[in-house]
C-alpha cells in the first residue's frame, strides 16, 4: 500500500464508533523498520483555524486497515500533540 492511499483513509475509534481524523503523517523506527504511530490531526469544530494539535496513536492500537477506514482502538484518553512538540523530531 502506498502512503497517499493510506493517507485517505478515515480512522475511527471502535470504542466510539467516532471518527477521528484522516492520517496526515507515519512515525517510524528507522533502526526497526517499522512504523511505530499514526498521526492524525485534531481541529476545533470550527475547522481548519486555530488548533495545532494532532493526535498520535501507537501501531498496536490499530484493529484492522479496510479498503476506505482504519480501525483504532482508543480506550485511553488521546494523545495530543501540539505543532511545537514536533520540532524537535525535526
């Protein structure tokens, strides 16, 4: 699968049945070759103004990759993630 087809797949917490966002971005153990956490971003109910937060969920937290949505399981309360956290994985 290639990472654009990945990134237009919705992503829904099963606990909920709420969909949380689309994938914009992979984190990934390049020493391990794999991919540790999926990033998807989180906005206000106003749309694309103001947040900058986005939410990271870890790999094993994924029930299932279907042909339009990915399955997460999120019991927990989400990671969030704000812009200026990131730079230093830059």
């Amino acid at each position: 699968m290639k990472i654009s087809a990945f990134q237009m797949k919705d992503v829904i917490n099963i606990v909920d049945g709420k969909k949380i966002g689309m994938v914009s971005d992979l984190e990934l153990d390049l020493r391990e070759g794999r991919i540790e956490a999926i990033v998807v971003p989180h906005y206000k109910k106003f749309g694309w103004l103001g947040s900058g937060t986005e939410i990271v969920i870890p790999w094993r937290n994924i029930v299932k990759i279907g042909a339009d949505v990915v399955l997460v399981l999120i019991e927990e309360s989400r990671t969030y993630r704000t812009s200026d956290d990131n730079e230093h994985l830059r």
